[in-house]
C-alpha cells in the first residue's frame, strides 16, 4: 500500500481583466488570468483536460503541480436583448485544480449553453510539474506541448498539434485531425516504447542517430521517410508500411498514420 502524504492545496488567483477596444458592435473580449499550485502526492498521476487552448506541460525538480491558466471570453453573437459584457463571464469559465490520493487534475469546465448563445471560451495553460510523474492530457482543440517528462506521457488531441520532447518514459500520443512530433534527444533505452497515432496529418520522429529499435509503422495512404535508419519500406498501391529491426533492436516504435505521411530524422 503506497504511503500518502498528507494533500496541501494552495490556491493562489492572481486575476487581471482587459477589454479590448475596437472590436464591432455587438462584439467584446475579455481575459482573465488564474494561477493555482497543488502538492503532488506519492505515486500520483497528474491529469489535464481542456476544451479550447494550449496546454504546454514542462517537467522540473519539484513535488509541486504549478498551474498558469488564461482564461479568454469572446463574445461573437449575442441574443437579442442580452447585453452582459465578455468580462461579466469570466467567473463562469472555470478552471479546477484537485487533488486526491490518485493524484492532481487539472480541468475546464465550460457552461454548456455557451455555444448556442455565441460565447467562445478559451483556455490556454502553462503548467509545471514534476519531472518523474506519470502525465495524461485529453485536449480537444488546440496545441499541446510537452517537454522534460521522465514519467509515463500520454497525450489525446482532437484537432491540433501536438509535439513532445526530451521524455524518456512510455509516450502515447493519439491525434484525430493534426500532427503529431517527439523528440527524444538522449540514448533510447531498450525498455522505452514510443506509439504515435494520427488519423489525418502526420507524424515527426526525432532519434539519436546511433538508436537501435523495433518499428512497426504503417500509412494507409501516404509515405514513410526512414530519415536514414535504413530499415525496410514496403510500397503499397497508396500507402506504406514498415516493420523492421534497426541496430540492436530493444526499444518498440509503433506508428500509424490514416492519411498524410510518417518522417523519421537523425538527430
């Protein structure tokens, strides 16, 4: 049974709101900016989810889980005698830190009638957290950016672009509609494994030169770039396929690709 610190919470908002001038009649902007901090507990995995915005998560020497959050209204229609200003709904954007023995969530929490009544939330967070915790990130629109996780990463996007680097543990990166780059900079051990999958877009992968690995890389309709590994493509009538050993083989790269194309670089 894993021993469970006791949880310390610290909240600290540090708002400040501007409207910005110009905008059409009938249109407003405001922002707002939150920052909060949660003490990670033993063994916790550190989970973020968000709607609209960038989420850019980098890894550090600390237990803490620091988070910057922008919150943005934007008013893009409004109802016919509504007249509340962008400002006016800040408060009702919400950005929650929680902690419990799992571990820390960070989540947004838009109000569902938003939408139908012309009101565009978004969220862009910056966020650090401790180098060796396992990380999940379940965005929907937007851009997610990763660096310096030891722990297990894994990353679902909807639409946008996400890209990873100088993690060393297991990364999952799973993006619909978007592309999807990791970078692993230091020796690839034979432990690690690597899975990238992108439904329409493509997919970067950066190796030292000298990496031995196992690939397993299909595109169903697209290309294959080995960036000078040497490892066999086989040509297929739209797409290609890959499945090969290179060097002494050990570390497991799977990566699929429905439509655009898969590119490999010596780094």
């Amino acid at each position: 049974m894993n021993r469970t610190r006791p949880i310390a919470v610290v909240l600290a908002l540090c708002v400040s709101a501007t409207l910005l001038a110009g905008c059409p009649a009938g249109f407003d902007t405001a922002a707002m900016t939150v920052e909060q901090s949660a003490t990670l507990p033993d063994a916790g995995v550190i989970s973020v989810t968000n709607v609209n915005g960038r989420v850019t998560v980098t890894g550090a020497d600390t237990q803490e889980v620091s988070v910057t959050a922008e919150k943005r209204i934007d008013i893009v229609r409004r109802w016919f005698g509504e007249n509340r200003a962008a400002a006016d709904y800040l408060d009702d954007l919400l950005v929650q830190v929680t902690v419990d023995e799992a571990g820390v969530t960070v989540s947004t929490d838009i109000p569902d009638d938003f939408f139908v009544r012309g009101i565009l939330a978004t969220v862009d967070y910056t966020i650090t957290v401790p180098a060796d915790a396992p990380l999940e990130i379940d965005a929907a629109n937007g851009r997610v950016v990763v660096a310096g996780i030891d722990g297990a990463v894994d990353i679902e996007l909807a639409n946008g672009d996400a890209e990873c680097s100088d993690s060393t543990g297991r990364v999952v990166i799973e993006v619909a509609n978007g592309d999807a780059d990791f970078e692993h900079g230091d020796a690839l051990a034979a432990e690690e494994s690597i899975d990238m999958d992108v439904q329409n877009g493509n997919i970067g992968l950066g190796l030292p030169a000298d990496a031995s690995f196992e690939i397993d890389a299909i595109v169903d309709v697209g290309d294959i770039d080995d960036g000078g590994f040497g490892f066999e493509i086989e040509r297929h009538v739209v797409g290609e396929s890959a499945l090969d050993t290179v060097g002494q083989g050990g570390a497991d790269v799977v990566l699929s690709v429905a439509v655009g194309g898969i590119e490999l670089r010596q780094l």
